[in-house]
C-alpha cells in the first residue's frame, strides 16, 4: 500500500494543507492550492495523467496519514471535516466508474 503522511500540527490554513500536500504527492506545478484541485488531482491515480507522483495498481490503496490530528482538529476543524468529506467524495467516484476505492484516511 502506498501512503503519504502530513504532520497536522503544521498545517494551520489551507494554504499550508496544500503546501504539504504538494510535497507529499508529487503534485504538479500547475496545481491550483484549491480544494478542487486536490479532489481533481487524486481522482487520477490509476491513470497516466501524472498529477501525483503515485500510479496505483486497479485494488491498491494510497493511505493518507495526518498525524497530530488533534492540533489540526483544534486549529482548522473545518479544514479536516472537509478533507474527509473530499476523501469519500473521491472514492465514490471510484466506485462510479466501476473501481474500487483508491484513498484511505488516517487520523493519528
């Protein structure tokens, strides 16, 4: 299994979830730092399209690792509830086109 993790104690904003993400993914240099551009990004990773540096296999999972969930709860609980939200958004769209999930989140 695939796995990225980032520290929630870090992340105090969106903008410092979407540098974290960047690092962490791979994600291209024209990401946009959205919600939309995440959502956008890891609804791809079993095709070619490179929008992260992972290319699951059709049952492989990337494993999303927040640690120090806590303080992000604390300090951005609306960032988190929408990661989650974002996180079971994607993987329906998996299972729309027939896959299975491909993100699991973890909160540590």
């Amino acid at each position: 299994m695939a796995s990225v993790t980032l520290d929630g104690a870090a992340i105090r904003d969106e903008a410092s979830f979407h540098a974290a993400s960047r690092a962490a993914l791979g994600l291209p240099d024209y990401y946009g730092d959205t919600m939309d551009s995440w959502v956008d990004a890891l609804s791809y990773l079993r095709d070619d399209e490179g929008m992260t540096k992972f290319r699951l296999k059709p049952n492989e999972l990337l494993q999303i690792v927040i640690d120090n969930a806590h303080a992000m709860r604390t300090a951005v609980p609306d960032l988190l509830a929408e990661i989650e939200y974002c996180v079971g958004g994607i993987n329906e769209r998996y299972e729309d086109y027939g896959e299975k999930p491909a993100l699991q989140l973890v909160l540590r």
